[in-house]
C-alpha cells in the first residue's frame, strides 16, 4: 500500500486516503506514518478494536482451527450482493487485531489529517469501541462524524451509498483544492 501511495503522491498535489472496514486501519496507518502527506482521511465503518467474545480466544483458537466463515453482506438494501472471503483465517486476524491494531491505536496521536467518519447506525460487523478510540486518539482538528441511518456494514454497497459518496467527493475536494 504505501507504494501505491508513493505512486499517487508522485503523481498529484494531493491525496486523501479512504478505506472501509478493515480498509480503515492501513488508511490511518499511513496518516499516522506520513502526516504531512495526507490531505484527508475518509473511513466507513473501519474496525480497530472489538468487543466480541471470540476475539478474546483468538490466542489459543488460532492453533487448532485455521479459519472462521467470512463476514460478508452486511447489507440493508434487499437484492445487494458483496463479494468477500469465505473463510477468515484466524492466524492473520490475531495477528492483525493483537499486533497491528494496538501499534495502529497507540499511533493515532500522529494522525492530524482532516477526517471523515461513517459510521453506521446499525453495523452487525463493526461495533462502535472503534469509534471511540479514534474519536479521543486523534489529532485532526477538521473531525466529521456521519451516521448513515439506512445502511449496515457495508454501506458503499447500501441505502446510504450515494450520500457517502456525495460527502466523500465534497470533502476530498476541499481537503485537496489549492
């Protein structure tokens, strides 16, 4: 991802950052790492903490059993289809949530980047400690919250698509111009 980044960044003025669920955190991993070459951040539903039960077995489940089913069509609008995993491999996801998401957390401070959060209303994959932690933790003085009120988890796909991408487009151009 980051030479991805450097890619656009050798290409363009500017460049904000945009990432949804799990999308989120090496979005704000690069804010974190590069502040001053992060024009803004738009996140939808991102996860960088749990409270699921599971989670907390994650330790020792990640030995025995190599993957839990996918999360996937957390979607309100009926007939919407996402295309996920199937299977979520429990080794990478206690890696990611017990390693890459505590560093993540403790790295917030450094992201001072304007932002823009959705979060839904009602999200079955995404609870809302992340927002929380995010909300106190960084250093953006230019901090949205909208809570998109007809859409789940997966709310670029839902009821909510053309608000989010509406307010994401308005905000990347303000954040970008000039």
């Amino acid at each position: 991802m980051t030479a991805s980044f450097d890619k656009l960044r050798a290409e363009n003025d500017a460049v904000a950052v945009c990432g949804l669920s799990l999308g989120g955190a090496p979005v704000m991993r690069i804010a974190a790492d590069r502040p001053d070459e992060v024009a803004g951040i738009v996140v939808v539903n991102p996860g960088i903490a749990t409270r699921r039960i599971d989670v907390k077995f994650l330790p020792v489940l990640r030995f025995p059993v190599p993957a839990f089913p996918g999360i996937v069509n957390d979607i309100k609008q009926p007939g919407q289809d996402e295309y996920g995993y199937t299977k979520a491999p429990l080794k990478a996801a206690y890696s990611m949530i017990f390693h890459g998401f505590k560093q993540l957390r403790a790295d917030l401070p450094k992201v001072t980047s304007p932002f823009l959060y959705f979060k839904s209303v009602e999200d079955h994959v995404a609870d809302d400690s992340s927002i929380a932690i995010i909300k106190k933790s960084v250093s953006s003085r230019d901090f949205t919250l909208v809570n998109p009120e007809n859409s789940y988890h997966v709310a670029t796909l839902d009821n909510d698509a053309p608000q989010i991408f509406k307010e994401s487009a308005d905000f990347i151009a303000r954040v970008t111009a000039g």
